[in-house]
C-alpha cells in the first residue's frame, strides 16, 4: 500500500504537463512550407515592392491624371510620298515636373508614291530586262502607303500664360507602315517595305485657350524612322476635364 504512494503523486504532475504540451500543440502555426523546398526569401521582393513608390514618385509617373483628349487635323509630307491628310487624336497627361507635360497620341494618313519615284523604280526594273523588244516599256500602276503611329511625347511649356503657352518637345513612337499596289503586289518589293519599327519625333506648337474647357492647338512636327520620315502641320481641338485644376 505505502508502494503506491509515489506512483500516485505523480498523477497530478502528469496531468499538468500533458495539458501544457496540448496548449502548446494548439497555438502552434500549421506547418505549411512543403518537404524537400528551401523557404522563400522575401527580403528581396518586400524591399523591391517598398521601393517602387518612391522610384515612381522621383519619376513623376505617379503624378499622371489624364487631363484632356482632343482630336487634330493637318497635312502630312512623307519623303518620296505625296502630301495628303492626317488625322490624328491625343490625350494629356498632365505634368510629371513643372513645366513638363505628358502627351500619347496615334495618327492615320494614307497616300500614294510620288510619279518621279515609282519611275525609278519602273527604270531600274527595264534596265535588266533581257533583249527587250523596239518600243518596250516598263509602266508601273498606282503604290500607296499606310500610316499608322502611336507616340508618347514629352513638352516643355516654355510660357505659362492663362491664354497663350507656346511649347516644344519631342517623343518616341512604333510606326506601322503597309505599301501595296498591284506592280508589287505579292513580291519581295511589298514584303521588304512592309514594317513596324521605333521611331522618335521632334515638335513645337502652341496652346490657345479662349473657353474655361476648351484648348486649341496648332503644330509642326517631324517624324524620323527606319525606311521613312515625314513632317506634319495640324491643328486640332481638346476638352479640358478639370480647367481648374490644370496648371
């Protein structure tokens, strides 16, 4: 009898320590990192993420509001192309630094090649013609080409006035170009002038604003990229969003 005495004031000390060892189990996190994968390093990407604000706000990007979309009409001069239209529409960003604006734009024009080229090329073609017969003649029909450019611009106020802010600036664009014509069509000739290429433009101009939401515009511009360039006069119109609060 006196034997059992030690065993049984053990039962009070095992009691309390398997109720610790079940809290402990309880509060514990489940393991979720999967067997045989190292744990992820987070340092990296949480600083990289922390960080980006800043990079953005030094940049000015985070500034960016879309301020005012407008449209724009003028006349294009495409080297060995005929002048023709150009529409175009574009959207204001707003300042990322005093006196710096923001501008992405697209425009479409389409036109024909210019006789003297399109007899060149007519020229260089029967040059190599084989023992041509008395009076041959090579006549090429009508080439056009197509234009479309998307650009972002970057302007520089170089007046701040309430009515009347004269700018320049210029901006980097990708320039699809399609050239077709029956001489050409299905050739190498078509396949080489087709392209889609990077390109960059030099522009100044002027703003005029005579009505609290309205702004007109006048610009030249010029356009440089791989296998053409060409310089535009436009003119065009913008809706103001907030007049107020647009310096």
């Amino acid at each position: 009898m006196l034997a059992l005495v030690p065993v049984l004031a053990l039962f009070p000390a095992a009691r309390e320590l398997h109720a610790q060892v079940r809290d402990t189990t309880r509060a514990a996190p489940p393991d979720t990192t999967k067997r045989g994968a190292p744990p992820r390093d987070t340092t990296m990407v949480e600083a990289a993420a922390d960080s980006l604000p800043g990079v953005l706000q030094r940049l000015g990007i985070d500034r960016l509001r879309l301020s005012s979309v407008g449209v724009a009409y003028g006349r294009v001069k495409p080297a060995r192309i005929e002048a023709t239209d150009v529409f175009a529409v574009y959207a204001d960003y707003g300042e990322i630094a005093p006196r710096w604006r923001v501008v992405m734009g697209a425009a479409y024009w389409r036109s024909r090649f210019e006789e003297s080229a399109g007899q060149r090329f007519a020229d260089s073609v029967g040059s190599v013609i084989t023992n041509p017969g008395e009076g041959t003649t090579v006549t090429l029909g009508t080439i056009r080409s197509t234009m479309l450019a998307l650009t972002a611009d970057v302007r520089y106020s170089l007046l701040r006035g309430r009515r009347v802010r004269p700018y320049a600036g210029g901006g980097v664009g990708a320039y699809a170009v399609n050239v077709e014509g029956a001489p050409i069509s299905g050739t190498f000739v078509e396949n080489s002038l087709d392209n889609i290429s990077a390109g960059f433009a030099v522009e100044a101009g002027m703003d005029l604003r005579f009505l609290p939401n309205v702004s007109f515009d006048m610009q030249a511009r010029y356009d440089l990229l791989s296998g053409t360039r060409y310089g535009t006069l436009r003119v065009g119109g913008s809706y103001i969003f907030n007049a107020r609060g647009r310096q």
